[in-house]
C-alpha cells in the first residue's frame, strides 16, 4: 500500500502526518520526512501480519524521530514531550496517548542495552524503523550523518568496539565504517517479528557485500568477520 493511502487510515493519523512533515522539513537527511514516509510504509507491511493497534502502530511510526535527541543536544525527554503535546492538543484519549510516548520514548538503539518497555506496536515501529538503518538506504543514511557530524570515512587504526554503556555508544565519534560493526550488522538478529527478520536478511547480506567491496578498493583485509 502506497504511503498516501496509509496515512488515510484515521484523521489523527492524517494530522500526524502534517505534523512529522512540517516539523522535519529542515531536519538531516537521513532523519527526516522521508525516513519517516518509509518508517510508516515498513510498519504498516509488518502491522498486517501482527497482531497490533494499528493506529498506535502509525501514530508511533509517524512521530517516533519528531525530536531525536541526537539533534538536540542529547536530551531524550524532548521527542516524547513533543508527540505528547501534539496528542494532547488533538484531543487523543489518555491511553492511546501514552503508547505513542512510549514508543517515541523506548524506539532508539542505544548500544544493545535492554529497553524498559514493550508493546506489540513498540516491536512493529522498532522493526519498522531498523530495517531503514539497514541494506542500501542504511548504506545512505549511515554515510550522510557521518559527514554531518564532520566524521572519517574510515580508519584502520581505529577498530570497532563494543561500547561498555548507552553513554559511551551515544558520545562515539568513530568513523563511519565503524558504525556497521558497531550497530548495523547487530541489527538483523534483534528484530522482533518473524517479518522483520525475513525482510532484515537481504539488506543484512547487501551490507557484507558493501564492506567487502569496500576493503577490497582500499586495499584492507577487514575487521573481525561479522555473520
């Protein structure tokens, strides 16, 4: 289903929409209105074969990057309090309402510590918005916010690590192929649904096939193997 006729599903969806627009219009490329137009597109595939709410599924999908706390400043209460304030002002009843936060609160990765809370919706947009960080866009995205952080491309002396807390995997400032090791080719095994999994696979192996190509052209055997 295309992304227009999604977003038809309920009139809070549709001003949901209009919303995550306008406020991402200005935002880096690869957190912005069009990562959530697929965000949305790839919950709603996985939505129909999960049991699930599906307009928190969408509502989630639609607001969970309104304020990402990596542009700004790193204060995580800002995303959530921002979908809380649009639902408050749209009249949405209390409980729905706080599944959404709960999402925008709980989606990120942060360097594989454990979330706190789980919902089948939460599953679906987490699903939802990894399989965007991942396969040729992921490729894209992972690139295009290296170089807005002013980031190496690449350094072999400078391996990848596993980061000891969420603190010290949110301050790296390690080069970009770094990031695939670090948290990309992490991401197929932690997908919730058996959807989600399915579809992580290809754009798991287009990754390993990207690295290999990539350290065949600069003439570099690679980091430790990642399967």
């Amino acid at each position: 289903m295309e992304f227009s006729q999604i977003i038809q599903h309920t009139a809070l969806v549709q001003k949901a929409a209009d919303f995550a627009r306008i406020s991402l219009e200005s935002a880096e490329g690869g957190h912005d209105w069009q990562h959530i137009r697929r965000v949305v597109v790839n919950a709603n595939n996985i939505a129909t074969t999960e049991p699930c709410n599906k307009e928190i599924v969408l509502l989630g999908a639609l607001l969970h990057d309104i304020a990402d706390s990596k542009f700004h400043g790193g204060d995580e209460t800002i995303g959530p309090e921002t979908a809380r304030g649009f639902l408050i002002a749209e009249g949405a009843l209390e409980d729905l309402t706080e599944a959404v936060v709960n999402i925008v609160a709980h989606i990120s990765y942060k360097g594989g510590q454990v979330s706190s809370f789980y919902s089948p919706e939460l599953a679906i947009v987490r699903d939802a918005d990894r399989l965007d960080a991942i396969g040729a866009i992921g490729i894209a995205r992972a690139f295009n916010y290296g170089g807005f952080k002013n980031r190496k491309l690449f350094d072999p002396e400078i391996p990848p690590v596993e980061y000891p807390t969420k603190e010290a995997y949110k301050s790296s400032t390690a080069p970009t192929i770094n990031h695939f090791y670090e948290k990309l080719l992490k991401l197929k095994d932690l997908m919730h649904t058996d959807t989600g999994r399915r579809l992580a696979e290809d754009r798991h192996q287009y990754m390993l096939g990207f690295l290999e190509q990539f350290f065949q052209e600069v003439g570099f055997e690679g980091f430790s193997e990642v399967k």
